[in-house]
C-alpha cells in the first residue's frame, strides 16, 4: 500500500493529460506525508485537549485529520472535488487559528498554503480564486474585529487597524507572487505536456526508457499495435520479457557495450504473429543520475518490408519488360530479312507446284520444303509477337471459336497422336461475351499453354488437361488482380494435374528463353514470354496457381458487348482468279519480285515488278496500275510508305496493299489511313495474296 502510494513511475493512460497524472501522484503523496508526520502533532493536541476539558477541539482536529484521510484515499471521488475539498482543509485551519491565536498563530502559513496549492493542483483560475479569498478574508477579519463585532477576549498584541493594513499589504504581495509563479509554472507545464502527449500519443514507433536492470520504466501506446500488451503490461517488467530468446543475448550486447545501436530482429505479437522490428537506443547521459539507463525505439518494419517487396517485385518487373524490350528489337531488326529469306523455302515451292507436270517425288519433296520453311517462319512470327512497339491488328472475336478451331487444326492433332495417354478436356461458358483481340496472338498463347501442360502431364498415369472458359467480373478487391481495371473481363484458364512448377522459378516462367525442357527439342523457350505479351497487349491480366496437385494459368481478357462483324471471304483459287488487271509489285529483292510474279501470273494478272520506290513512282505516272503490292522497307531508296504518299499526289484513288517482312508497323497503320487495303505477312501463301487482291480490287 505505501509503496503504491509514493510509486513515481510515469504510467500514463492512453488519454489523460500528463499534468493531471503527475498532479494526481503529488497530491496523494503530500496528503499521505501530511497524514503521517501528523498524527504525532494530532495525538499530542487531542491529549492536551483533554487534559483541559476543550472536546469541541478533539472533536475538531479529529474532523480535520479524517477529512484529510477521506481526500487521500476516496479517490472514488473526482480529483477536482477532493483537491477542493483538501484546499479548504488549509483554509479552514488559518481561519480557526486566526480567531483562536490571532498572527501569533499558524493562521498565515496555512492560508499561504491553501493558495499556493490551489495553484499546483488547480491552475492559474484556482491560484487566482484562492487569492482572492484568502485577501478578502484578512481584510473582512480585520474590519470586523476593529469594528467591535468579533473581538475575542483571549486576543492580544492585534495591531492597530494601519498596522492591521500593513500586515495584509505584505502578505498579500508574497501570497501573490508565489501562487501566480506557482501557477504560471503549472500553466507552462501543462502546455509542454501536452504536446509531448501529443508527440507521444501519435507516433507509429514505440518508445521506452530502460533503468539499470533493463526494466521498462516509459513505453507508450504505440507498443499495443506491435507486441499486443498495453503499456501497463509491459510497464515494470524487463524488456527481455517481450523479446526472442534467440536474440536476447545479442540484445543484452549492444545495450550493455554500445553507447548507440540499431539492428532489426524478429518480435512476437502477443498472437504468436511475427513482426519485424527495428531496435533503436542509446544510453542516457545528459539527465543527473541517468547513468546506465536507456532509450530508444522499436519501429515496425512490416509496412517497409511489404513494400520493398513490392518494390523488388516492381524492379525484376521492370527488368524483364527491358529485357524484352532488348529483345523485340533485336526480332524487329531481323525478322523483316528473314522473312524475306524464308520466302523463298515457303512461298516459291508454292510457285513451283502449280506446274501440273511435277513428278509425285518431286512434288513430294516441294512440299517438305515448304512445310520447313512454314515452321521457320513460325518461329520468326513468336519473335515478332512478343516485339514490343509493333502493332497488332485488333478484330471482335470470340476465344470459344478460336478454341473450337484449334482442336480441329492440324497442330492438336499432332499433339494428340504424340501424347495419346493425355485427356484433354474442354468446357467453355455458351454465352461467352466477345473480345477485341488479335486472333493469332489468342490462338498462339492456347496452343502455348496446351502444349506446356500436356508435356506436364505426359509421365503422369491419368494425365488431365482441362481448358475453360467464363464470363467474369473484376473489382479492385479481388486479390492477385489489383493492377487491372474494374469491369467484364472473359477468362480464358488452362489447368492439368502435373507436379507443379518449383517455387524458385516461378519468377522466371515468362522471361525470353527460360525452359526446364531441352531447348530446341519441345520448344524455343518462348512459349510463356508469348502468352504474358499477348495479355499485355490485350490490356488484361494474367494469375498462375501452381502446388503439388498440379498448375492452373487463368487469362483475363476485358470483355466487349459487340457482335462479330461478318467476313465473306472465297476460298476457291478460280473464285480468286483476276481478268487480267495491271499490278505493279514493289520490292527492293529479286527473289521476291519473282516469286510475287509467279504468283501474280498463275492468278490471272498482268505484272510487272520495280526495286525501288522511285522507280515505282515513274511507272505510275506514265502507266498506270489497277493496284500497287508495296513492301515498307526499301534500302537505300524511299520507303514503301513515302513512296505511297507521292503516288497518291499522281492519282489520289490508286488501289494498294502492303506485303512486308515485318510485322503490322506504325509505318504500315499512316499508309492504310491513305488509303492503302490490306496488310499481308511474308512469306505469305498464294491464298494469302489471292484474297488480299481480290478484296482490294472489288471495293
């Protein structure tokens, strides 16, 4: 009880004023000293009473010591009331000595007292209103008694009335300057505690002081967040208490041997939830009888480590996009050259084939020719899909159809017969909304992701691959899609039951070139780099799920509400045939001038051919053509597109298409706002060039 009672250690409640605390610990500790030192002086007074029969002064002093005990120890009643009540008690005490012993009492001292702590304990309102009251009544006292109407018989040596005057003046001046510094001291410390309440009460860090023994002598609310104990849980137990054991000795090192430290470390929440913190002290020197303490803080890092996460995650992303970036421009530089080399192996067999007299074996072999050249070109398209920069030609289309046409193609049939111990299965939405998209980009990425889990699978007894589709709505809680734009979206997902794919490279599936497979044998490492291009490019998202029970990629894809346009497109060579018109192909290569030309010739038309844009420009001006086929790069002459541009000045409704080796470029975009008609891909088919022509002429 009395160690409680004089136990000065600083524990504030999360919302009371620290002035008001400390005036709280003050007040109980001088009323319980004044409690204690006097009930010597009560016993002797009450015994001196009674000895002269004066009970009305026993009954007195015991009213006035219980009324002291009562506003010590109440403390049910509110701290203004007992401060008050406790004031008065002084008060009281010089008014009784003044009409009992006049100034040779203690009357002065107890109404000095009853002011000055009013101001401690009350402020500069109850240091002015107890000033006033204890002048008014020296004042009222001393009129009353030179007036006759109190003036107790057993009073003696009571001034004269101007020496009755002088005694208030006197008092009154240091009964004012000591209560008003006393509450302008109060005042002041009120202000400066508040803002260290403040201070303390809104940072996010926990802060503590440490004694010698490392016991926790300060902490503030901040702790709760980070440990889950209240300050006066932790508030007298040592710090060691609240840390790991595993890093207790290293604590107990740096606060023991460094003047100043910090180190991050692992706390426990009071859940059991790990936290990382930060541990910040210093020893205390600059306070009188400080030496061995300590201070510092503990900041919770979660919040910093969550985002150098994110700002880990934000870099390897940004590095991957630099890197294929890199890569798209080396596949933009070369594949226009390559296209055009691979022309000859893909297209001109083509040519050749159309002569009826070929022998079979020849014919044969014209074939496997072509076919080599198709994949080598394929390859060369993966480059040019994920080649950032390039156009890609945007279409309303349905990923249900493209779905339904690669299970009828050539390439799944293949898959099929390799890996003929694989179920795959397919369940689509029917009322699956439609995209804008390019359709060989979408049926690229689901013959990627088929093909990765069907080679999953492959060694697996029972084998599954499963390719869904749904109509699906994205909001901004959804997690794992926090960076996509809240709307319909078309998911398009591929799962199959394999082992899972290592954490450690889950990181690196998309990056150009990375295959756990053997390279060149099931792929060239750019399957995932094509899928998570074509999800870039079409604005959507992309989420992998993978554990031990096997892998699921869902693509999101934002959904439009329009309907698929109709194409009339004839398939048929002699639907496809020309009546003779007059074309001009512009090429810079010889190869593909003849192998346009041989084209040209065999679907009915009349061609002549020019290797540069000038020479085009000369041919139109003096023969005109029904149509133009422009290539868009021409070294060292003009490009495909200025040489259309100065065309268009020579007869502004000249006919055009574009055949490059490059992919749907910028270039290609400012000549079809000309006015030029499609855009077809080298090497490209007798069939891709007979429809283009057939379109183009028949608008």
């Amino acid at each position: 009880m009395i160690s409680e009672i004089f136990d000065l250690t600083p524990i504030y409640e999360d919302d009371e004023d620290i002035l008001l605390f400390w005036q709280k610990k003050i007040f109980t500790c001088l009323f319980s000293i004044l409690l204690i030192s006097g009930i010597v002086p009560y016993l002797i007074s009450c015994r001196y009473a009674f000895e002269q029969s004066e009970w009305y002064n026993v009954i007195m002093y015991t009213v006035i010591y219980l009324w002291a005990a009562g506003v010590t120890f109440f403390k049910k009643i509110p701290f203004p009331i007992r401060v008050w009540a406790g004031m008065f008690g002084f008060y009281f005490m010089g008014v009784h000595c003044l009409l009992t012993m006049g100034l040779m009492g203690s009357a002065r001292l107890y109404l000095l007292c009853f002011s000055a702590f009013a101001a401690i304990f009350s402020g500069i309102k109850g240091g002015v209103a107890s000033l006033v009251l204890t002048i008014t009544t020296l004042v009222a006292f001393g009129y009353l008694n030179f007036n006759g109407v109190v003036s107790p018989d057993h009073l003696h040596g009571l001034p004269s009335p101007r020496e009755w005057g002088v005694f208030i003046g006197t008092f009154s001046f240091l009964c004012i300057l000591v209560t008003l510094s006393l509450a302008i001291l109060i005042n002041v410390l009120e202000i400066s505690g508040r803002e260290f309440k403040h201070l303390i009460k809104n940072t996010p860090d926990t802060i503590w002081t440490l004694n010698q023994q490392l016991i926790i002598t300060f902490i503030n609310s901040a702790v709760y967040p980070t440990f889950g104990f209240t300050q006066k849980e932790m508030m007298g137990h040592p710090i060691t208490q609240f840390l790991p054991e595993q890093n207790l000795v290293h604590f107990k090192d740096q606060i023991k041997n460094k003047d100043d430290f910090n180190y991050e470390t692992i706390v426990h929440h009071k859940d059991g939830t790990p936290i990382p913190v930060e541990i910040t002290g210093s020893k205390i020197s600059h306070f009188p009888d400080s030496h061995n303490m300590y201070q510092g803080i503990i900041r919770d890092m979660s919040q910093k480590k969550i985002r150098e996460k994110e700002q880990h995650r934000l870099k390897e992303k940004l590095a991957r996009a630099e890197k294929l970036k890199a890569l798209g421009t080396l596949a933009g530089s070369v594949a226009h050259d390559l296209n055009n080399i691979l022309s000859g192996i893909a297209t001109y067999p083509e040519v050749l084939m159309m002569n009826k007299t070929l022998d079979p074996q020849t014919r044969q072999g014209l074939n496997l020719i072509k076919d080599s050249g198709r994949k080598a070109s394929a390859v060369v398209s993966d480059l040019l899909t994920i080649s950032r920069g390039v156009s890609v030609e945007m279409d309303i289309i349905n990923i249900n159809t493209i779905i339904d046409r690669y299970l009828m193609a050539r390439e799944y049939d293949t898959l099929k017969k390799t890996y003929p111990q694989v179920t795959l299965d397919v369940e689509t939405e029917p009322e699956l909304l439609n995209i804008n998209g390019s359709y060989l980009h979408i049926e690229k990425t689901i013959m990627n992701l088929v093909l990765n889990a069907v080679e999953e699978v492959s060694n697996r007894e029972g084998g599954i691959v499963l390719i869904t589709t749904a109509n699906e709505y994205i909001n901004a809680t959804m997690p794992g899609y926090d960076d996509m734009v809240p709307g319909e979206y078309v998911r398009l997902s591929v799962k199959d039951n394999g082992a899972g794919i290592d954490k450690k490279y889950r990181e690196k599936i998309f990056d150009p070139f990375f295959t756990k497979k053997e390279m060149g044998k099931s792929g060239t490492g750019l399957g995932l780099t094509i899928v998570m291009n074509a999800v870039q490019d079409h604005k959507g998202g992309i989420k992998v799920s993978s554990n031990n029970k096997g892998t699921r990629f869902d693509l999101l894809f934002p959904a439009v509400r329009q309907d698929i346009p109709h194409k009339a497109v004839s398939t048929s060579l002699d639907a496809l045939k020309g009546q003779g018109q007059r074309i001009l192909v512009v090429d810079d290569l010889k190869a593909q001038q003849k192998i346009a030309l041989g084209i040209l010739e065999h679907l009915g038309y009349q061609a002549q051919a020019v290797d540069n844009g000038y020479a085009a420009v000369d041919v139109i001006r003096n023969h005109p053509a029904d149509l133009i086929i422009l290539d868009m790069i021409m070294t060292p002459s003009i490009s495909g597109l200025e040489t259309y541009q100065r065309i268009k000045k020579i007869n502004p409704d000249q006919k055009a298409i574009i055949a490059s080796g490059f992919s749907e470029s910028e270039d290609v975009l400012m000549a079809q706002d000309l006015g030029a008609g499609s855009f077809i891909k080298k090497p490209y088919t007798l069939l891709d060039m007979g429809i283009a022509i057939k379109e183009e002429l028949e608008k």
